[in-house]
C-alpha cells in the first residue's frame, strides 16, 4: 500500500498534475512554488508573457525526484531550443514519449551542459544536427506515460560532472538574465558570452 501510495505520488509528481493547494494556475506568467522540504529554493521571476511553470525542480536524497522544469502550453506550441548546441538524441520511448537532447559543449569551467525536452508531440529535427538558440526543435505534446496526458514541456539541464558523467541542475539557476530570472528568447537581445545560459523553450506570447 504505502509503495503503492509513493509510486502514485511520483507518478503525480513527475507529470506535473500535482499543483499544491491555495496556488491560483494560470496560463501565462505564473510559477508554481517549491516543494516545501526542496531546500534549494529559488526565487522565480516570471514575464507576464511567458507560458507558465506547472512543476519546479527537486531532487530527493537518494538521486530521483523532478529533475526539470515542466511549462504548460497548448499541444503543438512549438518548442525552440534552450542554446546554441548539437542534436545527440532525438527518439521516442514509453515513459518520456517524444524526447531530445541537445550537447551545447564544454561551459567556462570546460564542463558540458546539455538540455533535454520530454513529452514532445513531434520531433524536428534528428541527431547530429546543429541547432541555433531558439531555433524551432519539435512540438510541446503530452506523448509517454510520465506525460499523464497533460500538454507540457519538461525542460531538463544536465552538467558534466566529471568525464561522461552528467547531473541534472535546476534549470532556474542557468537563465539568461540570471539565476531565477526566466527569460524569453528575444534573436535582438545579445547574450553575454562566457558561461553557459538558457533561454526559454517556448515563446513568450
Ligand atoms: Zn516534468
């Protein structure tokens, strides 16, 4: 029962159908709350025009948990890559349905971030391929079990710990404006060059 019970919840959990009570959802510019007991917290600043963020990151002690983000849009929204980077994996399988992979290479410290998009309606672009920051990769879907239905993106951001060896960090801690600021991707806004930077993978209406 109370396995039962956990695997539930993780399944709930994963797939972003658990909103925490007293949270008004709304489709843009809104931002669910950390987990209570995550004891990463960040500050989120969200622009009112960006799809909202149903579910945070969090990462239990034994390694599981919600390893990304998940962003809410209608299905087929197109989904835009993070950064600038290359197609290492673009297939389908029964947990995560639709899934990419994009190797954006070594960061300052020489280390390399990847990103990873779940739960895609359709795939755009196959591996090997060059992508440019917020260039048109695939669809926003529900497609995989862990999607329980639910339309959304689950945006994952993976660093090179040691040689071939990846952990997931929390996707607020690497937007471009600056940790805990989400920032749409605008191709007239510059980046600054240097550390690795996310922008968001869906466009802000
Ligand atoms: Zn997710």
């Amino acid at each position: 029962m109370r396995q039962g019970v956990r695997w539930l919840v993780a399944v709930a959990a994963v797939s972003g159908l658990l909103v925490p009570a007293g949270c008004v959802q709304q489709d843009y510019g809104w931002a669910t709350s950390y987990r209570p007991d995550h004891n990463a917290k960040i500050p989120v600043v969200m622009p009112q025009q960006a799809p909202s963020i149903s579910q945070q990151f969090y990462r239990d002690p034994d390694g599981s948990g919600h390893l990304g983000i998940d962003i809410i849009d209608k299905i087929g929204t197109p989904v835009l890559a993070a950064a600038g980077g290359q197609v290492i994996d673009s297939y389908f399988e029964p947990a995560y349905g639709n899934r990419i992979t994009i190797d954006h290479g070594p960061n300052a410290d020489g280390l390399r971030m990847m990103t990873v998009y779940k739960h895609l309606n359709s795939r755009g672009v196959s591996q090997g391929a060059k992508v440019e920051r917020g260039q048109q990769i695939a669809t926003l879907g529900n497609t995989g079990a862990l999607a329980g239905g639910l339309p959304h993106l689950h945006l994952e951001v993976r660093r090179e710990v040691r040689p071939q060896v990846f952990r997931a960090i929390d996707p607020n801690t690497v937007w471009a404006g600056g940790v805990g600021q989400v920032t749409c991707f605008d191709p007239t806004a510059p980046i600054e060059p240097g550390a690795f930077r996310i922008t968001y993978p869906v466009r802000c209406r």
